[in-house]
C-alpha cells in the first residue's frame, strides 16, 4: 500500500539536498513524535549511510537497492518498503524517478 497523505506533521521548509542535487528531501515530525523525511531521487547511483534504522517506502518509480555486506540487488516499487539497519550503509539505484517516504526509527 502506498501513503498518498501524511497528516498532523510539522515541516522542515529548508530542503536537504544530498548528491549535487540528486536526491532532495523535507524533514517531517509526526505529532507522535516519529521523524520521517519525504524526497526523490533521480537517475544516480548513490551509497547511504544511517544512524537510526530506517524504512525507505516507495511512493512512486523504483529502485534496486543492496545492503552492506550483501551482493544482491533487489527491486523495490511503488507500495514496497525496504529496512535498512542502524549504523549501516546502502547503495541505491534509481534509473527513473524514485518518490519515497525515509521512516527512521
């Protein structure tokens, strides 16, 4: 299932800007108290790194995805999620728009 609408958050208007531009997100804290940042990546292929567990949820495109310490690609797509670990790193692959959702926690 895709999340179309996040309601009772508060925004972070200044925009993250990671990759010279090729992924761009905003900031957002649910009223439970829960961070999540909303962004798109375009075409690139980039390696992240978390502090906090994270759950990136596509909302529209895809991706492959590998984790460290992995060898294997996997496809991720609109209404998937996919967990990373805490203290990790992952490389992403997008080759068209990729919209998600980064729940962190």
């Amino acid at each position: 299932m895709t999340t179309a609408q996040i309601d009772g958050v508060s925004i972070t208007t200044q925009a993250n800007v990671y990759f010279d531009g090729k992924c761009v997100s905003h900031n957002l804290t649910r009223s439970d108290g829960k961070k999540l940042s909303v962004g798109v990546i375009l075409p690139a292929s980039l390696v992240f790194s978390t502090g906090a567990p994270e759950v990136m949820e596509c909302v529209a495109g895809s991706c492959e995805y590998k984790l460290d310490g992995s060898t294997a690609w996997i496809r991720s797509g609109q209404g998937e999620s996919f967990k990373i670990p805490g203290n990790s790193r992952f490389e992403i692959r997008v080759t068209e728009q990729y919209h998600y959702i980064c729940h962190f926690g």
